[in-house]
C-alpha cells in the first residue's frame, strides 16, 4: 500500500506533467484564466487519465503485448507496434464520453471548455500517461495509481496557476510581461517548485 501512495505523490509531484515533463501546456496555458475553468479542466483530466491509463494497461497486456496470445496457440504474435494507434482511440472514447456527459448534464462548463474538451483526445499528457505506463511495466493497480495521480497532479498545477492569474489581473504589471508574458514568468516559477520535489524523490 505505501508503494501506491508513493507512487501517486511521485506521479502528482515529483513527475508533475506540465510543471516538471512539461506535457500538455497548450491546454494548461490556454484554460488556467479563470479558477472554474481550470477546475472543469482538472476534474476531466483526473477522469480521463484515471479511466485510460489502467484501460490501456488492460488492452496492452491482455491484446498487444508479446506473448499476449499464448493462450490461443500464437505465442509469438506480437501487436505492440499498434500501441499507439489502441492507446489514441481508448483516449478519444472516453473524451467523447465525458464530452457527452458534460453537454447534458453540465453545460455551462462544456461551453466553457470549447474547442479544447476534443483536443483532450490528442492531449499529450493524458497519452504519456499511457506510454509511460507500458515503458515502466505497471501492473493494473499501479497503472490506475498512476493514471490518478497525474492527473491529480496536472490538476493542481492549473488551479494554482489560475488563481495566481486571477490575483495578478488587476495587478499594475509591465506592458511586456501583461497576459501571456507574465503566464510563463508565472508557470517557469512553479517548475521551479515542483523540481524541489523531484529533488525530494531522487534516491
């Protein structure tokens, strides 16, 4: 049990998506201006990535991967260059599910989304969830304390990030450094704070 929550704080802190990989900023950057937003956007990306991730490992272990087959006679068969292709449209099931979901049931925060709830599908965040999964071998359990706990992780980051944004709108800042300039003053920053993390993890 201490080694998932290890792992889910390593995945949350010291592996951070967007402030320590630096995975998925298009939609870090683009949705972090409002604290409701960037909640909506947190809550999607615990969901998807705690759905995809041991989804994934299931469909990678049990179909893709080498081996996979022995139990119908084809030991050798091995499917694992089609990963990508498996991985991609589990990914975009489960985005056009929760769009689904939100369109009926919360539509002021489907609106909010916009253009960017679709491009969750190809959101390179949520698919490293998946290939760093099968790059260091989780089992299921792990593979579903990993997917939470990045997206636990991605979903701190961008409310902290759009409450200091908020806080910094009426602030008398610079010409240079107004909107985005001071977004990636503001998001270098907090890299830096979650590298202490990192630091923490190393053995």
């Amino acid at each position: 049990m201490s080694d998932l929550w290890s792992l889910f704080l390593r995945a949350g802190f010291a592996e951070n998506m967007p402030l320590s990989l630096f995975l998925g900023l298009c939609t870090f950057l683009a949705l972090s201006k409002r604290p409701a937003t960037a909640m909506g956007l947190g809550v999607a990306m615990i969901g998807v990535m705690g759905v995809t991730v041991p989804l994934n490992q299931v469909v990678y272990d049990g179909l893709l991967a080498p081996g996979a087959w022995a139990w119908a006679g084809m030991p050798d068969l091995d499917l694992s260059y089609l990963a990508l292709i498996a991985f991609i449209g589990v990914i975009a099931a489960t985005v056009q599910l929760l769009e689904m979901v939100l369109d009926r049931y919360f539509p002021a925060i489907h609106a909010a989304f916009g253009v960017f709830l679709p491009l969750l599908t190809v959101q390179c965040a949520i698919l490293a969830g998946s290939l760093f999964m099968v790059e260091r071998r989780y089992s299921l359990p792990e593979a579903a304390v990993f997917g939470l706990g990045s997206g636990t992780g991605f979903a701190l980051a961008v409310v902290l990030l759009s409450a200091l944004r908020t806080r910094l709108a009426y602030a008398d800042l610079p010409a240079g450094l107004r909107g985005l300039g001071i977004t990636f003053l503001l998001t270098g920053l907090m890299s830096l704070g979650f590298a202490s993390f990192a630091l923490m993890a190393a053995p």
